[in-house]
C-alpha cells in the first residue's frame, strides 16, 4: 500500500512539473506585450509564470482524475 501512495505521489509531481512546462511553452504563443504597461515587466513575468502554473495543474489534475477514474471502472462489473 505505502509503495502504491509513493509511486502515486511520484507520478502526481511528475505530471503537474510536465504540463506546467508545456502550458508555459504554449503561452509563449500569446501577445501580451499589448497588455502591460511600461516599466511593469517583472510583474508581466510572475504573472506569466503564475498563468502557467494555473493552467498546468489544471491539466495535470484532469489527466489525473480520468486515470484515477479509469482504474476504478473494473469495480463496476
């Protein structure tokens, strides 16, 4: 059981690193030199990386959740 909740925890951090990295490549996708306002570029840059975190663990908890979910059907039948 403890090795389940191990690998489980393995595979949770690995997944919210892998799609907060890739929520962080496709935001590089948007404009957002329109949107900010001179001489607030750190702020522009948190809140970048802050945008990607959101995303990522938004997307990494719904792959999580369908993988949880799937593996509990076999109790179904």
């Amino acid at each position: 059981m403890e090795l389940y909740i191990g690998q489980q925890a393995l595979i949770s951090i690995i997944s919210h690193i892998f799609f907060t990295g890739v929520s962080f490549y496709a935001l590089r996708a948007v404009m957002f030199d329109k949107w900010i306002a001179k001489h607030h570029v750190l702020q522009a840059q948190i809140l970048y990386i802050f945008l990607s975190i959101v995303i990522g663990t938004a997307v990494s908890n719904f792959f999580l959740d369908i993988s949880a979910w799937s593996r509990q059907l076999s109790y179904l039948f």
